[in-house]
C-alpha cells in the first residue's frame, strides 16, 4: 500500500544514509514531483542548508523513505530494554535504554555502539509504521 502525501502533510523522513540509517527527521511535504515514481518535495524542520545564509534544507525525497508524524504521547517512564527514540542533532534516532540516573535516561544506539543520556523530554516511545498503521515494538516482538 503506498501512502500519497499532499502539500502541508507533517511527515518524518526515514534516512538510509550511512551514518543516519534509523534516522527520522521532521519535514512538511512541499508538493509531489510528477514523474514516473513517487517523489516528494519536502522542506526539513530543522535541518538547514550550509550555505552564507542558511535556509531550511528541500530535498526530493521517495515515497518509501517517509511516513506520517507519529502520534503524540505524553511522557511516560521508561524501563529496562525497552525501544525509543531519543531526539539528537535534529533528528530522532532508534536507541534501548540501558540505565537511569536521577532524570536522566541512558541510551544505546546499535548503529553507533554509543550510550548517551537524554532528559524524558528528548525521549519518546519507538514505533514502527506499518501497512499504514503505527504499531509499538513491544507488541511486534
């Protein structure tokens, strides 16, 4: 099934770049690119161009590299183990907790063998977006 976004949808762009493959970055679709696939122009939130007078970043972007915003959640607690996103260098990475001090939570990235702590503001539950419908890990284990 293939999600058609329009102009204004708040999406989350999926990186399968080295470096950033689990990735998700917040973006607002600028418009469909008429071509033979599917391709969207979008203009990232909070990724911006290098240029003298930096802008905020448009790419061209696949269909299958994005998904719709995930639904918002109150902050919860976290436990052991369990599968988040931690909000880091402008965007959301897929991480396990691995411990807690004070307000601080740890968390291992698999992609990057680091462990850094984030406050419960930069920390959301993990889901994965699937046949059109957002499903928690932990039902999916």
């Amino acid at each position: 099934m293939e999600e058609i976004y329009v102009k204004g949808d708040q999406v989350e762009v999926c990186s399968k770049e080295d470096g950033f493959l689990g990735s998700h970055f917040g973006a607002t679709v600028l418009k469909k690119v008429p071509n033979n696939g599917s391709f969207y122009k979008v203009k990232y939130k909070n990724l911006i161009t290098d240029e003298d007078e930096p802008q905020p970043l448009i790419e061209i972007i696949s269909a299958d590299e994005l998904r719709p915003m995930p639904p918002k959640s109150l902050p919860v607690m976290f436990g052991l183990d369990d599968k988040v996103d931690a909000f880091d260098n402008d965007g959301w990475w897929v991480g396990k907790i691995t411990g807690r001090r004070g307000n601080l939570y740890s968390v291992y990235f698999e992609t990057t063998d680091q462990v850094l702590e984030y406050p419960l503001s930069r920390l959301r539950r993990h889901l994965d977006f699937v046949n059109g419908d957002w499903v928690s890990s932990a039902t999916r284990q």
